[in-house]
C-alpha cells in the first residue's frame, strides 16, 4: 500500500513537470521565427501640400530656411558633371582658432590643413557652370575629445539652409585587442573601444538623417566663397570638392548586368562572420554586448557572461554604423544575410543601408528593413528570391548604417507639426493663460486668424502620416496611435472653437507626447549575431534553438542564479592578498562594470593593489560600517555623507596623507567645503553641479527681450512673460523625496544669499546664520517672487521649456544633456548662459552660485589606508576622470555626459566650444554649502518657512526666524551628542 501511494505521489510530480515542461515549450515557441523576408521596393513618394496662409514655424526669425524648402528653390537646376577640387591648405582667410599646414600628414601626399576646435576657414572657388553639386570633405579625425566632429557651412557668407549649421563628421571606433578578455569568474569582459584613425573622404549630409540623399548645393557660375566653422572638435582636411554623387542602379538593372557579362554563381561557399567581430564603427557606444536571454547565439552559455552580439538599443541613430571585414575565397555571385533580432519597435521597422567597400550596391540597399519579431532570425535579402551580389576574391568591408528609411519625410513632418502646434500654443496661452476661465468666452479663434485654418492642417497632416505608417509597417501599433490621437483632438477643437481655452492642458499633454514619439521614432535599433556570405546553392543555418534547448537553458539559468553573487563585478580577489581593498559603488551597473574594466586595466597593474568592487544600496552604507561590514572605501556618495561619518569617527580624515594639498589642488576650493570638519577633510569630489540660465533664443526674439544679467533685469522681464501669460523657471521647490534623503537648502535662496554677501553658518559653523540681514532679505526676495510673480513652484522644465510655455529658467547645469537628446526639434534655438547676479557697489556683477555634487570616502576601518588612499587618488587623477567621462557618454550617449569635479578633466570632456565658455564664465562663481552636525534641518525647515510664507501668508521675516530657532536647537544638540567642544 506504501508503495502504491509512493507511486501515485511520483507519478502526480512527473505529471505536474511534464506540464511545466509542456507550458514552457508554448512560451519559447509562440514568437518562433518563419524564414526572413526582407522585401525592399521604391520609396512611395508622400507629400501634403501645405496652404500658402499658413505660417512656417520651420523658418524661424534670423535662420536659414530647411533644406526641403532651399532644395524646391532650386528644382530643376541642372547635375553639372564637372569636379572641381580645393586643396585645404590653399585657403584664403582663417581666424579665430588654431590652424596649421601639415605636409605628407598620416600618408596623404600634398599639404594638408589642421583646423581646432574653434574658429573659421574661408576658400574661394571658380564655378564654370551654374547647377546642383554635392560636397564632400577628404579629412582626418585627429585627437580630441572623442566625440564626433561639428561644423557649419557658409556658402558666400551665410548658412545656405538649416541644416548646413549642424554637420557632423565620424570618428572610426575599433576594439582595443583583438581577442576578448575574461575575469577570474569566467566572465567576458565588454571589450574597451579606441580610435582608430584613418583619411575619410565624406559626403555632406544630414546628420539628424531626415534627408536619406545627400545633400545638393546651388552655385551659379562664377567666383564663390565656402568656409567652415568649427563648433567641436579638431580635424586636419586635405580637400574639398564639388561632384555628383552617383545614385545606384535598381537591382533589376544591375541583375541584368551580372548576366549580360556572364557573371557567375558561386557554388558550395559559406562564410559565416560573428557580428561581434566589427572591424570598425562609428561611435564608442557601439561595443560588442553579451545577450543572455537566448540559447540561439553563439558563444553561449547559461550561467557566464559570454561577448556574443553587437548593436542593440547602443545602435538606433541615423547615422551609426558598423563595418565587417570579408574574405572571399572566390569570385562570383552570393547572396547574403544576417542573424538578427529586433524586437525593439513595433509599429515601425528598423532600417538600414548596406555598402561594399564604400558603394551602395544598388537602390534597394539603401533602406533594407529589419521587422518586429520575437527571438533571433535568419534575415536574408531578398527574402524568398535573394539579392545577389557580385565579390571579387580577396577582402572587402561591409557596411551597414543606420537610416530612417522611408520613415524620414513622415518623421520630418512630425518634427514640422510639432514645431507649428507648439506656436498655435504660446498665441493661445497669450490670450487665456494658463489657467483660462471656463465661463468665459476668449474668441480665440477670431484674434488668431490663422487658428483654424492651422488646426485643420495639422489634422490632415497627422491622419495621414499614421495611414503612411500603417501602410509602410504593414501593422497597427502605438506609433501611429498617438497621432490619432492628437489629430482627434484637433478635430474637436476646430468643431467647438469656443472649448478650445477648456481642452489647453489637454492639448499640451498631446504636443508633449507628440515630441516623445519623434525622439522615440527616430530610434531605428538592431542586434545581430552572426552575418552570412553564402553561395546561391547553400543553405543556411538555422536561426534559433529547439524548444527543448530553450527549456533547457531556462533551468540552466534558474539553477545558475544560486550560485553567481551578482553583486561582485568582474575580478574578485580571495582576501588573502595583503594589497586589497573593498569598495562599495551605487549606481548602475553599466557605470560599476565601465569603473571595474578601468580598475583592471590601469590601477592594479600600476599599484599591484587588488580591488573588490560591489554593486550595492547605499543605503546601507552606514548600518554595515556601524556594525564592522563595511567597505573601505565608498564611491559616488551624497554630499551629507562625509560629515555625518565624520562626527561618528567613521570616516577616515584625508589630510593626514602627506600628498593631499596636491591631490586637493585637481578641484575647486568649493568642491571640498561639504566635507570638512573640524580642520579635517573627510572625501574627495567625484561630481560637482550648479546652476545655469536656460534660454529659449526664439521666443525671447518674438517677445522683444535679452537675456537678463541680473536680477532686476528678471523683475522687468517677468512683467512680459506674465503679460503673455509665460513663466520664468526658478529652482523647483519641492520635499525630500524620502525621509531618509536629506533635503538640501534650495539653491534659488542660496545664491540669492550668497550674492548679497551672507553665508548659512556662523561661529566656525557652530550656528545658523539665516537670522542675519543678508539671509533674511534673501528669503524675502526669494518669496515674492512666488507670491508677487506667481511663479510655479513644481513643473517638469524640459517640457515646458520645449514648448515655449517657460522660455527661460534656471536649472542644474546637466539639464544640458537632457535637452539636447530630449528635445531635438529645438535644436539650434536655445542657449544657457550664466544665471543672473546682483549689482555690486563697483558696479560689477556678483554671480554666485551653490553647487552640489558627489563625493568618494575612505572609511575609518579601512584596514589598508595607503592602498585605500592610492584608490583615491587614482579615481579622481586628470586621466582616470577624463577617461570615466569619455567612456560613460560613449556607453549611453550625450546624455550622460559626466560632471566631474576634477578641473583639468572637465576641460577634456566633448562640450561645444561656445557652450563650455558659458560653463566655465559660471564656475568662477560657484561656492560650496559647508555640511555640520545637525545641519540636514537647514534644508527642511527652510522648506517649511518658505510654504509659510508663500502658501499660509505668514510675514516672511517671521517666518523665517520661526525656523531658524529650530535650526538653532537642532545642531545645538547635535553638537551635544557628538562632543564639538564650544569657542
């Protein structure tokens, strides 16, 4: 009977596995992969015409037209066949930069020239017949910054179109080794990215890739000038040159030509190249990856960490490319084809355009689509009757570019309505505010004349954009959902004009997510595995696994996960070696695996110091130093740390290190003021941030207005801007996020403060000092202008900014990054300079600034303070911060440009030239904000002055000494509790 039970019991498990099983075979399979179809035909033509009354936002005051506008001025001018050449070095005006002529430079014969990253260089040019030409520069990308290089155009002396004023010029990115590098876990480390610097000969484009062709320049006959302007970066150029670039055949034509020629096909042939062994790319961010998810890639495996793919979301801007070296043993015809995933965009499809040794083979290349799909699948071009493609033997380069394909004129359109709703939004928010009164009657679309008529426009536009869409994508997804949605909107305001003031919020929710779709669309991201050069004759692997492999690696990966301390990242010493260290990192875990590869790189073989880098909660920090689990050292921390570890004798003071002065002098003197006490110097700065002034350069044009230089200058603009019911951004002022984050005083009232020549602490900062007359004059200013102005006190600024709503506001300097990838239809019309100050007796313009940062602490038990020290050291040294910056905006783009305290590393980082100027203009004036016991209160009881000010009405003098008095009594009795002697 036992046994019959026992039977029953294990037969009941198998049964319950074998559903499991069963379950998980449905799961793996239900996006499984039919054979790639890649149908590529012409590009449909699409256009809308606009009505001649509508206004052009596109053409702002004081710009050049767009390039679509500038093209159609000139259509029908002839493709002249004459090249003309211009050598570099034959210039005929330079100045403002450093320019020098170098002979036979890197191999090229001839004199060649160096341009800087400022200034401008002038040539003159003799055109024999009046026409169309295309442009391309012969340069070399010499060391900078790693960034790309920017210039702008002038034909004659001005910007010939929009675009001509952002052109973009690639470096060449390559693995540092050849082979990819394990860590004594097993795991593969991420290849580290290098230049690899060659002679580009490159035609100008658009670098926002909304304009697929090349672009055309018009020249009528005779003398003209060219020249370029310098916004970024170095670069040496050998010659420009006028010519026709020549525009592919069809594929049909050039099949017709393989067999008129007698062009054999290849047979019994396959190469496969792992797509993780580009020879080349355009950008550091497109580094080989490591996909885990899947069983289909190879190398794989379950449980380590394996280099096996390339591209992913790193690889979805226009323009981004990827180069593989081939090596065909034979010469004839051959098809070709990718093992891809893209799973990334529905509704839309990636687009790409492949090149051989530098052409595009014929038309059809030039925007090949990769389709929403689950899982990894063989792409083959042509689909079902492949392309074929004419290799000679021996190497060649394949290139595959980013491109927004067929969806660029649709983009570009959206880009366009977006730009012309957002200004039908600033003429209505002229009239009824941002609050507009529901019983009230605005007339709006009889004081704007051209309302309706716009409206109805748009409408047209957007429905017919998303029908292209759906048309093109061959599915309905959210991409044209939203702008169905707005046009929708549209409709219901031009049917009931008088709801209009009612549905404004509405209206700027839909415009906002309007600019969301633009950025998000002009994403076009790809992961490949493997690329294939086979035979017409051969067939091809297979894409993916079975589903009993899929299964398989599943459990795998499940039975891994007990085993693997994902927490250490990449080398983990035994503790047994007497050099080393534990060091605690709490960001991501892009920037922990970018600091550990430098760790391994550069500090342990310079030091032979070993280190332990852990990923972990900060939060934690001061319970496990308080209980002996501590680090030794602690990266990226906020600036309240240092000295609350400090007056708990758990952090290690730096001064007694015989170098500090000379490690101290790498930073401002502002970056160290939070974290000194009592004589000592207890971390040193990682980051440090201010404040900047953000501007938007065509709305103040509109409203007749400059940018203030100081305060009083603010007061007379916010009386325009509260006319046109517009607003002026102050630092929000907003709660802790959590009663474990302390609130920092608010940077508005600190350098109001500052300005005025008063300070937060006095006694050797045993006391508050906001009951001084400096401090209590500052509150007041700093309130009325919320109760005065009715300013807001909690917004998202890069929205209101983008549309107009906030032409100008102050701002933490990384706002920069921000702006400049979340919103591209701005480009080009904003600016940040530094914020506004107060007149000084001299007449000089007191500008001072609060700054904030991030800081790395050695604790005080930390068993091995040399080696701590020399980690230090290392971390914030000129080379280790400019590589750590270089690398993290290599890694996620310009919007992770790194703020680093370290003076000589900031200079290093890729800002444009006329936008660091500003930057450094502020940083003269920055002060730090000193960090005592008790001082967290500052900060929230100065929040809780300020809402009795402004929200409950008490007299601002009275309710700033209310709080002071807390403030007193809070660092009193800190100070109490951790022994500061009194004088």
């Amino acid at each position: 009977m036992t046994r019959q039970l026992q039977l029953k019991k294990w037969m009941g498990r198998l049964l319950i596995l074998l559903l499991i099983v069963a379950a998980l075979m449905l799961f793996f399979n239900r996006g499984k992969d039919d054979p790639g179809e890649m149908l590529i035909g012409a590009p449909a033509e699409w256009k809308l015409e606009r009505p001649a009354s509508l206004i052009q936002t596109g053409a702002q005051a004081g710009k050049a037209m767009p390039y679509v506008q500038y093209l159609s001025k000139y259509e029908g001018s002839g493709r002249p066949g004459q090249e003309i050449i211009i050598p570099a070095s034959e210039y005929s005006r330079a100045e403002g930069g450093e320019f020098r002529k170098l002979d036979h430079y890197e191999g090229r014969p001839g004199t060649s020239l160096y341009t800087g990253e400022k200034g401008e260089v002038e040539w003159k040019l003799r055109v024999q017949e009046e026409g169309l030409y295309n442009l391309s520069v012969l340069y070399y990308p010499v060391e900078g910054k790693s960034s790309s290089i920017e210039r702008s155009l002038r034909i004659d002396g001005s910007i010939p179109f929009q675009e001509a004023a952002y052109l973009q010029f690639d470096r060449i990115w390559g693995n540092a080794k050849d082979s990819v590098d394990r860590d004594n876990q097993g795991n593969d480390l991420r290849p580290r990215q290098i230049e690899h610097p060659a002679w580009i000969e490159a035609v100008l484009k658009d670098a926002d890739g909304y304009e697929t062709e090349p672009f055309l320049f018009f020249f009528t006959e005779g003398e003209h000038t060219i020249s370029l302007t310098a916004a970024r970066e170095p670069m040496v150029i050998r010659e420009l040159k006028l010519l026709q670039q020549p525009e592919p055949l069809p594929y049909s034509e050039v099949r017709a030509k393989y067999e008129a020629e007698g062009t054999p096909q290849t047979e019994g042939i396959l190469l496969e190249i792992q797509a993780e062994a580009a020879t080349a790319k355009s950008s550091p961010t497109l580094y080989p990856l490591s996909e885990r998810a899947s069983p289909s890639v190879r190398p794989y495996s379950a449980s380590e960490v394996r280099i096996n793919t390339i591209g992913g979301f790193n690889w979805r801007l226009p323009g981004q490319w990827i180069e593989w070296e081939l090596d065909v043993p034979e010469t004839g015809l051959y098809k070709i084809a990718f093992k891809s995933q893209q799973n990334f965009v529905r509704g839309i499809y990636s687009t790409r355009k492949l090149t051989l040794d530098g052409k595009v083979p014929f038309d059809e290349m030039n925007r090949i689509p990769f389709r929403f799909k689950n899982g990894y699948r063989m792409d083959v071009l042509g689909g079902e009757e492949p392309y074929l493609f004419h290799l000679t033997r021996g190497k060649h380069v394949l290139r595959l570019e980013a491109s927004l394909g067929e969806f660029a004129p649709l983009i570009h359109e959206v880009e366009d309505s977006l730009l012309n709703l957002n200004a039908m939004y600033r003429k209505i928010l002229m009239i009824t505010g941002t609050n507009p009164d529901e019983f009230r009657d605005y007339r709006v679309e009889q004081r704007i004349p051209e309302l309706i008529e716009t409206l109805q426009f748009e409408s047209d536009r957007l429905k017919a954009i998303a029908s292209r869409l759906v048309e093109l994508s061959g599915q309905s997804g959210d991409q044209e959902a939203l702008l169905k949605t707005m046009a929708l909107q549209l409709d219901e305001m031009i049917a009931k004009p008088d709801t209009i003031p009612r549905r404004l919020e509405a209206y700027k929710t839909n415009t906002g997510g309007l600019g969301t779709w633009l950025q998000q669309a002009r994403e076009q991201p790809l992961e490949l595995d493997a690329l294939y050069v086979a035979s017409p004759d051969v067939k091809l692997p297979k894409s993916g696994m079975g589903a009993g492999d899929k299964v398989k690696h599943e459990l795998n990966t499940f039975a891994s996960s007990f085993f693997i301390d994902y927490n250490n990242i990449g080398n983990v010493t035994d503790g047994k070696n007497q050099h080393s260290i534990t060091v605690w990192i709490g960001s991501g875990r892009d920037q922990a695996n970018t600091v550990k590869a430098m760790i391994d790189e550069t500090f342990t073989p310079e030091t032979g110091i070993s280190v332990n880098l852990k990923l972990v909660n900060m939060g934690t920090l001061l319970p496990a130093t308080l209980s002996g689990q501590g680090p030794d050292v602690a990266m990226q921390i906020g600036n309240d740390l240092p000295v609350n570890f400090a007056m708990r004798n758990s952090a290690a003071d730096l001064t007694q290190f015989a170098d500090f002065d000379a490690v101290a002098g790498r930073f401002r003197d502002s970056a160290l003021v939070p974290y000194q006490y009592r004589g000592g110097v207890y971390a040193l700065p990682e980051t440090q941030t201010f404040n900047m002034m953000f501007y938007r350069k065509d709305v103040l044009e509109e409203l007749g207005l400059e940018v203030p230089e100081t305060w009083d200058e603010v007061a007379s603009m916010l009386a325009v801007l509260n006319k046109n019911h517009m607003q002026f951004g102050l630092p929000v002022v907003a709660q802790a996020p959590d009663q474990w984050t302390t609130l920092p005083p608010n940077s508005m009232f600190a350098a109001l403060l500052m300005q005025s020549g008063g300070q937060f602490y006095r006694n050797h900062d045993r006391e508050s000092d906001l009951d001084s007359k400096p401090a209590l004059e500052a509150f007041k200013r700093w309130t009325e202008y919320y109760t005065d102005y009715k300013l807001e006190r909690e917004y998202d600024f890069a929205n209101r900014f983008r549309t107009g709503q906030m032409p100008i506001g102050i701002s933490d300097y990384t706002t920069y990054n921000q702006l400049s990838v979340f919103a591209p239809e701005i480009r080009g019309v904003w600016g940040f300079a530094p914020i506004p100050g107060t007149v000084r007796e001299d007449g000089t313009i007191d500008r001072t600034v609060p700054s904030g940062g991030s800081a790395v602490l050695m604790l005080e038990d930390a068993k091995d303070k040399e080696a701590a020290w020399e980690f230090l050291k290392w971390w914030t040294s000129d080379m280790t911060q400019t590589n750590f910056g270089r690398e993290m905006e290599g890694l996620m783009g310009a919007a992770a440009r790194y703020p680093t305290a370290n003076i000589k590393a900031l200079d290093s980082l890729p800002w444009p030239v006329a936008d660091y100027e500003n930057l450094k203009a502020q940083f003269e004036w920055v002060r730090g904000i000193p960090e005592v016991p008790g001082g967290y209160s500052t900060g929230r009881h100065l929040f809780n002055a300020f809402y009795r000010a402004v929200i409950s009405g008490v007299e601002p003098r009275e309710a700033l000494m209310d709080s002071v008095q807390y403030i007193h009594d809070e660092i009193r009795t800190k100070q109490e509790e951790f022994g500061v002697p009194e004088g």
